[in-house]
C-alpha cells in the first residue's frame, strides 16, 4: 500500500480525534462535508473517540480509482472509541495525489458502515 495513502490517514483520524473539524474542512476543502456535518457525524455516535491501535494500515480498504488523472483512491477508514475499540463508524475519504507529502483530501461521508 502506498505510504503517503497510509500517512494521509493517519492525520485525518489524529485531526477527527482532536475534533478540529475546521482543519478537516480547510484540508478537504469542505468539498463534500462540512465541518458541522463532520461535528455532527461524530456527537450522534455514542463513545470517545480514540486513535486505532499501530498498525494502521490492516484496517484501511483502500480502492483505487481507475483511470484517474491525477490517480485517486476511495478509503475507507474505521474509528475507534475508547469504550468498544473498533466502531462501526466509518470515515470515506477520496484521496488525490499530489506532490507534498499528504495527499489531497475529499472527505465524502462520516457514517455506520
């Protein structure tokens, strides 16, 4: 799996964890979700919401996009909540490349998967 796929997850879940919606919606733009979509998301599901445990990458489902230019891929990443550990919420994200170390970021949905 690409690095910067695994990287560019990792900083989604640590800005959502923190609860920066601002900075989740300035990354992606606030091209799908908006941050009191992505607040909301997050105060309907019961629990703390924790980072996974390392490694991440087992539990990211990433699909590449075809024929995509630049190259793109749909990723599901899972949260975790300090009461259940894995949750059935579920963040869906449209990662795009780029040339900086973090990918280009859409964030579709926040959501029981």
């Amino acid at each position: 799996m690409n690095e910067k796929i695994q990287t560019t997850a990792k900083r989604l879940v640590t800005l959502l964890v923190a609860h920066d919606f601002a900075g989740l919606e300035e990354w992606s733009q606030g091209v799908r979700l908006k941050r009191e979509q992505m607040a909301e998301a997050l105060n309907q599901y019961p629990g703390y919401f924790v980072m996974p445990p390392e490694p991440t990458v087992p539990y990211l489902d990433v699909v590449e996009v075809i024929d995509s230019s630049p190259k793109q891929w749909s990723v599901d990443i899972p949260l975790w909540t300090q009461e259940e550990g894995r949750s059935d919420l579920t963040m869906q994200v449209t990662m795009i490349e780029s040339e900086n170390e973090m990918m280009i970021v859409e964030i579709d949905d926040i959501h029981v998967l």
